[in-house]
C-alpha cells in the first residue's frame, strides 16, 4: 500500500475511502516501528493560531479521515495521537474544524468504552474559554465564538448520550471536579456554569439535573463564607436594626448610583463591595441562577427544580456560618411561584423549627430564615403570615406553659429565638395586619400578652432595637390594653439581652437583611420589602402631630404677618421709615425649626440577631 504522506494530501486526488485508507496505514505503520507519516499526522493537529485556507482544510480533512478509521486507533500505541485530539480547544477554530473534531470526538466515545471518559472530559474542558480568550468575551466576535463552542458542546454530550446511556452518569463527576473553586478568573466560571446550568435544563438534567444544582448551591456557599463580615461592616455597632434617617436615599439616587451611599445600621452601602473580587464573582454566578430560575418557570419546570433547591437549603445554607447572600436563590425562586415554592419555603421552616429532634442552632436559624422570609417577602398574601405567625404564636404559648423557671437566655434560647421572630415580624406587618377588620381580630386573640409577661421575661432578653419598635407599634395600635402596656415598660433592655444576642453574637442575622450586591439586587428588589417601605402603626399619629406642628406654624407666620402689618401701619402712621424686620422668623428661630422635614425609618442591616 502507499505510503502515507499527509503533507501532500491537498496536492492529491483522493476519494474519503483512500483517504481513510492512508490513515490507517499510518496507524499501523506506527506499530511496526515506522513513525515517519505517523509524525506527519501529529504536526498536522499540533497546527495552532491564525491558520491559512490550506492549513484548515488540511486540518479538517485529517479530522475526518481519523473519524473513518477510529476502530485502528490503540489507546496504548497511539497515546501521542489521542494526547493531541483531547487537547484540542475548540475556542481556537473556526466552525469547520469544530465540526470535523465534534464528529470525531462523538464516534470515539462510540467505539470505545476506554476512550469515553477522555471524550467527555474534552468536551468539559471546552465549558470555559483560554485565558487568551476572556478578554472578548464581551465583544461581538467573542460572542459568536462563545455560541458556536457552546452549541456543539451540548449537542456531542447529546449524541454520546443516546450512544452511551451510561454517559450521563460519566459525565457528572467529571463536570463536578472540573469546577472551578477560584474566583479569580470571573468571567471564566460564569461561563463554565451558564454550560453546566444548560445540561441541567436538557435531557441529561432528567439524570443528572438535581446533583448538579446542589453542586453548584455549595459552590456559591463556598463563596460567600470568604466574604468576612469584617469587608461589610463598619465600626460603628451601635445603631440598631431600625434607624432614623431624614431622607430615603433610594428615591434620590437612581439604580445606577446607589452603590454610593451607606445603609444605616453599622453596613456601609454596596461601594463597599466595589472591587472585591469574591463579591463580584458571587454577585455574577447569583444572576446565573435567577435567570435559569426564571427559565424554569417559564417552561414549567420551577416546582420541581424548587425541591432539588430546598433539599440543598436544609443540608447546606441553613446550617452555613455566616451565610449572607447565597439564601437570595431561594427567595428569588419563592417570588417567581408563591402560591407553591413560597408556601413550600415557609411551612418547610416552620417545620423544621418545630420539630424537637434537630439540634438548638439548626432550630433558630429556622425560625430566623423564616421570620425574615415572612417579613420581607411582599408576594406573601398577609393571611398567611399571620397563620406562620399563629403557629410561632402558639408554639411560645406551649413553651411558657410548660416551663415556669425564670430568665436563662442559654437554656432557654429557641424560645426567646421564636419570640424575637414573632415581634420582628409583627415589626413589619402590624400596620397591614391591623387594617384588616378579620386580620385584626386574629391577632388581638394572639396569647401575646401572656406570653411576654411570663417569667421568662423574653422582652428582657430579646434585642432591644426589636422590643422597643414592637412595643411602640403594639402600643399604637392599642394591641395591648393600657394597663399591660405600663407593664411592659419594666420588662425593657437587661444584661441578659446583651448575653443571648447582642453585638458578640456577629455570626447569626436576619437572613434576608438588604442584598448589598447591586447585580442580583435588582433581581430580588421587585419583591422584597425594605423598611423605608413599611407603614408603622404610629405613623398616622406623627403625622398628625406633624400637621398641627405645620398648622401652628401657619398659625404663627399668620400671626407675625399681621403684627408686622399693624406695626407698619403704626410706624408709617407716625413717618417712621424703619419697619421692623421678620427676616428672623424666615430663615432661623422657632419657625425653621417646625418646618423641618420630619424622620423617616430606614433599616439597619446590622446581623445583630440570631
């Protein structure tokens, strides 16, 4: 047979079947110790960087002709070759060359079960671009790349698949230990995961979808704990979780500014995240995962992704030390199906806070999670949080039944968790619960009144910033009677407070505080309540208060007007020619003084709760 010389290939007249035929030619010859066209063939695929027409189609037409003769390649003898063909990156062709390596790759896994590992891991490796590459990712051309690569990548694992019905098993843990773990190549995992949330979404997901999702929860988990708290927080912890700010900064500065300003509470704004690669990182992937989320429910998929999602809750977030952006997954997933996911999320944690076989940590973030979830959540209808309410209710009215002892913030410490989210709740809800006649009266029959004089004392153990908001709406709202409410004035702020939950108890929050990372803000901003939101029950008195202050204001500028009218006249009756001024009263004094712009209510961010 003649000898194969693919440099001279182009220069030959050859059908596919003789070209065939000179490759494998030049596989055997190997074996029999001649390399000379074996040789020929490895410089062709080593061929990289800007190829000519000849060069590509050489290029190609020795793909093919490999792919023709795929049963004469020995994975002992032929190492060098398979070497060069699994190390092939397809970002670095054009789509004809794609192509010819896609066919060869899929008849490969096809033919050997030895080669279908090495398949697979060649089309993983091609989920992410080279470091040469990243930078036009965001350019046109970068993107036509990135959707020519992507698009046979998917339809290869596709085919294997349906040649291989063991592949997608293969396939995950190859996909798990090829994610990578750094953030310091951004651009490069969030493509890597649009690819993996892309298998999760086809066929294969039927498979291998819900490890996959919970891969990547404890990949953003991983995330988010190297964010220190000590990158979020300033020093100053002494504001508490509601504070008073003379303006709402958010109807001042756009979306595209507010990363400028500071939260109150002790968190600066997002500025403070603003170069912080981990953040950034985190921030891209959460968006990832909003979107696939959206995905989900437009084609009726969400409800069963939600329950891969809430498994990876329960095991992973719930229990995560300083957890603070990951759990906005599950948010986000609850605001796109209330009615399923958002009743789902709440009941689950509920239930895991009632039930007495999970350890005490396990059981107050539970009733944290869910506290915040009921608090911020506006596509909750407000019937069902007061039912979650009444449950929490009822639960501290059993536990004070059957315990008389006195305050113990250690041993005691679920109960006054479940307190603490009763009134955060309340804190939020008590003004919409209160002008809802039915609503109304549930809460009025709450055992409330019971429960925070009993000798737990939890008014004293709970955060002040929380008691002392409670009390003054529930004052407001006339929830308790008088007598109880001067009661309650003496079970206020004590060490104990200090010793559950105060400023050393840094690790354990809200969970559902503010997002402080601006991509994904604007995901969860639609849904979530912020307190600049919230309508108190003491509102509608400050108001009133604030208009008579303006009408006694009115009154007083009308009465000054006048005296300055009969002193005039007075002064011009006796040819005086220096009126005395009111300028004082305009611009300082008693009269600016009661025109100033009244508080408003922001929240605090600061993690100062369980």
């Amino acid at each position: 047979m003649q000898k194969f010389e693919i440099d001279k290939v182009e220069d030959v007249n050859l059908s596919d079947l003789e070209l065939v035929c000179f490759v494998r030619e030049a596989l055997r010859s190997v074996i029999e110790g001649d390399r000379s066209s074996y040789e020929q063939l490895l410089g062709v695929l080593h061929r990289k960087g800007n190829l000519g027409p000849d060069e590509v189609a050489l290029l190609v037409t020795s793909l093919k002709a490999l792919t023709g003769a795929v049963s004469c390649i020995d994975i002992a003898h032929h190492d060098a070759l398979l070497a060069s063909i699994f190390g092939m990156n397809m970002w670095n062709y054009e789509p004809d060359v794609m192509d010819a390596l896609i066919e060869l790759i899929t008849s490969l896994a096809a033919s050997s079960g030895g080669y279908l590992d090495l398949c697979l891991g060649m089309l993983v490796n091609n989920f992410m671009p080279p470091r040469s590459f990243l930078e036009f990712l965001n350019q046109k051309r970068g993107l036509s790349r990135k959707g020519q690569v992507v698009y046979r990548v998917h339809s290869a694992l596709k085919d294997i698949s349906d040649l291989v019905p063991l592949a997608p098993l293969r396939l995950l843990p190859i996909i798990l230990q090829k994610l990578p773990n750094t953030f310091a190549m951004e651009k490069a995992i969030v493509v890597y995961v649009e690819n993996m949330l892309r298998v999760e979404e086809c066929a294969l997901g039927d498979i291998i979808g819900n490890m996959m999702l919970t891969a990547l929860v404890d990949r953003l988990i991983e995330f988010d704990v190297e964010i220190e708290w000590k990158d979020i927080m300033s020093d100053d912890f002494s504001k508490g979780i509601f504070e008073m700010e003379l303006e709402d900064v958010d109807d001042i500065l756009d979306d595209a500014e507010t990363e400028g300003f500071e939260l109150s509470g002790g968190f600066p704004g997002r500025n403070i995240l603003k170069g912080n690669k981990i953040a950034e990182t985190l921030d891209s992937l959460l968006v990832l995962m909003f979107e696939h989320l959206k995905t989900c429910h437009e084609s009726g998929r969400l409800v069963k992704v939600f329950e891969t999602l809430l498994q990876s809750f329960q095991i992973t977030v719930l229990s995560t030390y300083k957890s603070k952006f990951a759990q906005f997954v599950m948010f986000y997933a609850c605001s796109l199906d209330p009615e399923n996911c958002g009743v789902r999320f709440a009941n689950e944690l509920a239930d895991i806070f009632s039930e007495r076989s999970h350890p005490p940590n396990k059981t107050m973030s539970a009733v944290a999670y869910l506290a915040s979830f009921l608090s911020r959540s506006n596509f909750l209808p407000l019937s069902f949080v007061v039912k979650m309410l009444q449950r929490l209710v009822n639960w501290c009215w059993i536990y004070c039944q059957d315990h008389k002892s006195e305050i113990n913030p250690q041993a005691h410490r679920v109960f006054y968790a479940c307190c603490q989210a009763v009134m955060y709740v309340l804190c939020f809800r008590m003004r919409s619960i209160m002008d809802d006649p039915k609503l109304r009266s549930k809460l009025t029959h709450f055992p409330l009144e019971e429960i925070f004089k009993h000798p737990l004392n939890p008014l004293k153990v709970c955060l002040p910033t929380i008691v002392d908001e409670f009390l003054r709406q529930a004052r407001a709202s006339c929830l308790f009677t008088a007598s109880e409410a001067r009661v309650f004035d003496d079970l206020l702020e004590s060490e104990f407070s200090i010793a559950f939950g105060g400023l050393e108890r840094l690790d354990t929050f809200f969970p559902f505080d503010p997002c402080l990372l601006k991509k994904s803000d604007s995901f969860i901003r639609p849904w979530f309540i912020s307190w600049s939101m919230v309508k108190t029950t003491y509102e509608e008195e400050e108001e009133e208060d604030d208009q008579e202050e303006i009408m006694t204001a009115d009154a007083m500028a009308t009465s000054l007007m006048e005296e300055e009218e009969f002193s005039l006249d007075y002064s011009l009756n006796r040819m005086s020619i220096t009126p005395k001024s009111t300028l004082n009263y305009h611009f300082g004094g008693a009269f600016n003084a009661v025109t100033k712009m009244p508080s408003r209510i922001r929240p605090s961010t600061s993690p100062e709760s369980f």
